[in-house]
C-alpha cells in the first residue's frame, strides 16, 4: 500500500516554529546564528538554523527538540542571556506551543486517541 502523502506544512506554522526558534537563541544570549552555531554542541549547521528560522525549512520534531536543549540546557549562554529559570520556562513554552501545531501532528494525535479510547459504559 502507498503511503499517503502528508500535507505540507503552513506557512503560519513555519513562521511560528521559526520564531519560537530565533526567541530560544536570543534568550540564551546569542545576538546572531552564527555565535550559536559555533559551539561544538550545537546541533545543527549555521546554514540549518537560518533555514528553521526564516521559514524556509521546518525541523522535525526530534531537531527542533534537540535546538531547544541545545538553547536552554546544554549550549554556552551569551553575555545578555536571561536568566537561567526565565530561559528554563522560555524552553517548556516553546516545545508546549510547538507541540499544538498542525506541523508536528500532535493534535491529530490527540484527536485519534480520544476517539479510540473504549466507552467504560459500554460492555465488550
């Protein structure tokens, strides 16, 4: 059977999940992508980076997961980086609004458990 072909992510997503993204390294203290990039753990390429911010490309959820820890958790922070709960809480807004966006499924998800989910009224 041929896999049906998934439809292609919205611009308000890539725009969203782009920002979220850029908001990430500046609160960690990265004025540019390049100051992040540079860091032996950054997990992905200058060239990525400004591809997922500007929209051009959209990560997959595991990329976008590992950017963020990368921001809040295991990157060098700049010199004007937020404060370390302010960037902490930052992380889980993102990944819990990132996690709501059609480009990632999760609501399709959701939507599918909840009409699997048995009726505990009913007997089998």
């Amino acid at each position: 059977m041929a896999r049906k072909k998934q439809p292609p992510v919205s611009e308000g997503d890539k725009d969203v999940i782009g920002g979220l993204l850029r908001e990430l390294r500046r609160a960690a203290g990265h004025r540019s992508v390049e100051s992040a990039a540079s860091s032996d753990a950054c997990p992905a390429s200058r060239q990525t980076i400004y591809a997922y911010e500007r929209g051009g490309l959209v990560p997959s959820l595991a990329q976008f997961l590992e950017l963020v820890e990368f921001y809040v958790l295991d990157g060098p922070r700049g010199r004007d980086a937020k404060a370390e709960p302010d960037l902490r809480a930052q992380g889980v807004t993102a990944v819990t609004h990132a996690l709501s966006l059609e480009a990632y499924q999760v609501p399709h998800a959701m939507d599918l458990i909840t009409r699997m989910r048995p009726d505990p009224r009913k007997k089998p």
